[in-house]
C-alpha cells in the first residue's frame, strides 16, 4: 500500500493553514481496543486484541486504551479484561490505561497492572441511568471517590464527560451541566478530560461554545481532549474548531470501530486514519504513520466481518 498526504495529485504546496494558535503537534489517544470493540456485535478474541495493540503501537500510537475493568454481564467484548492484560505485559507501552467504573474495577485493574485509569460520568440523566445505572451526581461523586483513590494508589486518572452536546432522549445538554461535571473531574485530580460528543450532533460553533465556557469556569483547555463521533459528517470540522481553539489532544479509534451500546443513533468513532490525514495535512505532527494504521484498520474490519470503517482507508486501498 501507497499513499500519504504527500501523494495528493495536486500542484498546490503544502502548508499549515492560516489559522491562528493551531497546535504544532497532537497527541492522539486510541480508544479502539476499548470504546471500539466494546461496542461491536462479534466478541474479538483476546489474541487478535493483543495483535490489535502490537500493530497499533508499531504505527506509532503511544497510547492506546486497552481495556474496561466492568462487569461482564455489562460488555461482555470486554469480559477478558485481565487476560489481554497479561498478554501485553512484554509490551513497551508508555501507559496501560483500563476504564473502571467503581472501586472494585479499580482493584481488578491494578491488580491486572494499570498504571491509568480513566473513569467517566455523564452530564444527564437520562445517560447515566442507561449507561452507569445511577444519576449525574452520584455518578460524579462515584468517580471523583474512584479518582481520588486511584491517584493514592499512584495511578494517573484520566476523566470522560459523556453527552457534552446531545442526549438522544433529553435533547440538548445545557452548558452547565457540561462544566459541573468537567470541573468535578478536573478538581478530583484527573489529568485531562475528555468531552464525548457521544451520539455525533455537535458542530464547530457548538464545539467552539464549549471550550469558551469551560474557560469561563476554570478549566484550562490543556486540561482538555476531545472525543468524536461522526454520525452528522461533522467529526473532523469539529477537530479544527478544537485545534483553533488550542485542544491538541484527540481520542480515535482505529477504522472508527465502535459507537456506543447504550446510545440511540451513535454511529462510529471517529476513524483515527482521517483525524491522521487531516492533522498531517495541516502540518500538525501526530508520530503516527498513516499507511500502517491504515492497514490496521483494514486487518481489523476482516477480524471483526464489517466492511472498514474509514474513508480515507478505502481511499488508500484503491490507489495501492
């Protein structure tokens, strides 16, 4: 396989564009082993997993989340949390962050060996009846307990706010709602929080709106990251109103595996091969290489039985 933004078939030089403040590099946060599959029909054997984060480390993705310590009647994809674990111990991983959702996740992921872990709420109701079987705020108070006691332990903590821009079934989510639960996270000691379009409504001037607010409430947007979905083609428009506004940390997943299980209309994630042609085409530096993580994606869409998810995928196979 070919191809690279450098391969464009057009005469035009490439540059950063003229956006003022864009970031001159971004850390992408791969959420496919774990947001990816979590949400897929098949249950992905623990050995292609394994094969999953060996071949995404080598395209250059330095974290990578890989895995959900939750009780498997909740995901059962994920019920082999502790064997993948185990079977990435001789990996040279920067960290080895598993999503926990109480204290008994907590325990079960220290034990597996995480050093991270990332805990999530959600800024309604309604999402976080369906999704953590509890309300906002004792989902907040759940997490930030969870946090607290994970940093103790010497474990970073990484925060998901989900439902920042639409609930499917309470509509818009008012900015409030929003920045309570961001800055709960924030002041429980959270490293970076990642605000999750879940069900993929939200658009540059909505996103843009956000990250305003949140400054106006304290949270400093290096604090930020920003998680996409694409169900309204806005996905990448949305990345670069996040970079015009200084976020330089994204999450994707490889060939835009997953949604989310609990969410009406939650298509894929953004693809991590686009938000790579795109950074790349900005002169924004990732240190991913675009024709391997493609290939990924390529080998991952056979494993699971779906056509792959990503455009610019597609795109490359038909120039190799």
């Amino acid at each position: 396989m070919t191809g690279g933004v450098s391969d464009l078939p057009v005469a035009v030089p490439l540059r950063q564009a003229d956006l003022s403040g864009l970031p001159a590099q971004v850390r992408i946060h791969e959420v496919g082993p774990r947001d990816g599959l979590q949400a897929e029909s098949v249950i992905v054997p623990v050995a292609v997993k394994a094969e999953l984060v060996r071949r995404l480390l080598g395209a250059g993705l330095a974290k990578i989340e890989l895995t959900s310590f939750v009780p498997p009647s909740w995901i059962p994809q994920l019920a082999d949390a502790e064997e993948l674990m185990a079977s990435l111990a001789d990996l040279p991983l920067t960290a080895r962050p598993g999503l926990v959702t109480n204290q008994r996740g907590l325990d079960r992921a220290v034990a597996a060996g995480c050093t991270e872990v990332a805990v999530v709420v959600s800024a309604t109701d309604t999402f976080a009846r369906r999704n953590l079987n509890n309300t906002v705020r004792g989902a907040i108070d759940l997490a930030t307990a969870v946090a607290r006691d994970a940093l103790a332990a010497g474990l970073r903590v990484r925060g998901y706010v989900s439902m920042c821009f639409g609930d499917p079934w309470e509509g818009p989510v008012p900015v409030s709602q929003v920045t309570a639960a961001v800055g709960a996270l924030a002041e429980a000691g959270c490293y970076e929080v990642s605000l999750g379009d879940t069900i993929g409504v939200a658009t540059p001037g909505q996103v843009l709106g956000m990250l305003d607010a949140l400054g106006e409430a304290a949270v400093t947007v290096d604090r930020l990251a920003l998680h996409l979905h694409d169900t309204y083609g806005q996905a990448l428009a949305n990345v670069v109103a996040g970079l015009m506004a200084g976020v330089s940390v994204f999450d994707s997943s490889v060939g835009g595996l997953g949604g989310c299980p609990y969410a009406q209309s939650a298509s894929g994630n953004l693809a991590t091969e686009e938000l790579v042609w795109l950074l790349e085409g900005l002169g924004i530096e990732t240190g991913v290489d675009l024709v391997t993580v493609a290939e990924v994606g390529d080998w991952m869409a056979t494993e699971v039985g779906r056509p792959g998810g990503s455009r610019v995928g597609r795109a490359l196979r038909t120039r190799s």
